[in-house]
C-alpha cells in the first residue's frame, strides 16, 4: 500500500463512519516507532506507521483511532484520549485503543501462575525477588 492508496482509504472510513469528510493529508511516516499513527494538530495531517499496513483490519482500527483526534479537534473538543468525548466517540466507530505491539526485540516473556500477566523483558529478572504487578502472583518464566 502507498500514500496514495492511504489517502483513499482514509477518506472513505470517514465518510462512512463519521459522514464527514478528511480535507487534508494521510501518509506513511517510517519514523514512527512505537506508534501506530499520529494526527498533527497544527497542519491536521495524519502520520501511520507503515508496520501497521500488515494487517488491514489493525489498519483500519488506527486509522479510525487518528480520525476520532481530527473530527473533535476540528469540532472544537479537546482531541485528548481521556476526555468523556472522545472515548465515547471511539467505542461508537470501533476503533481501536492502543496500537498492537508489533516490535518482538524481547529475549525473555514471564507470565505469573495466578492470573496469566505476561511481562517481555530484554533482561533476565531474578524470580524469587520479583512477583506480578497485578495480583502478587509467582511468575514463571515461558521463554
């Protein structure tokens, strides 16, 4: 997919879900890392990390995520992902919350033995010292 390609499909998740349409640009930004896309507040432009055009229904979810931050700022409410609005917003187009993780650089994945947390770490973590951050289980180490 390119920007072009992009461009298109943008504008039509935006007719079809918010029946308004996106007037400025949406294109692929290889400099994102560790996100899924961003909206620029200033030009209202659309950044997507091209990782995320893998899966087209990841895709979309971003997408529809970046479009909830444009059609409320340029509605005049604040674009922030803890606003009343803009949560409300998100869950009636189905967007998606956070970008998948898509980067596996970790080395080891922990998963506590009480309620199946998993935890990636690039370091090896001494389990008789540490327990799980949710309910204080016993980790085990899967790999």
């Amino acid at each position: 997919m390119n920007d072009q390609e992009l461009q298109a499909v943008v504008e039509e998740l935006s007719l079809k879900y918010f029946q308004k349409e996106f007037k400025h640009r949406a294109y692929f930004n290889s400099r994102l890392k560790t996100t899924g896309g961003r909206y620029h507040l200033k030009s209202h432009n659309i950044d997507i990390n091209p990782k995320m055009a893998i899966d087209q229904n990841v895709l979309i979810g971003i997408i529809k995520h970046e479009l909830v931050h444009y059609h409320l700022h340029l509605a005049g409410y604040s674009g922030k992902h803890n606003t009343h609005e803009f949560k409300y917003l998100l869950q009636q187009v189905g967007g998606s919350r956070y970008a998948p993780r898509l980067d596996r650089s970790f080395k080891y994945l922990y998963r506590c033995s009480h309620c199946g947390q998993k935890y990636y770490r690039k370091r090896r973590i001494n389990l008789q010292r540490y327990v799980c951050s949710k309910c204080r289980g016993k980790l085990i180490q899967t790999r």
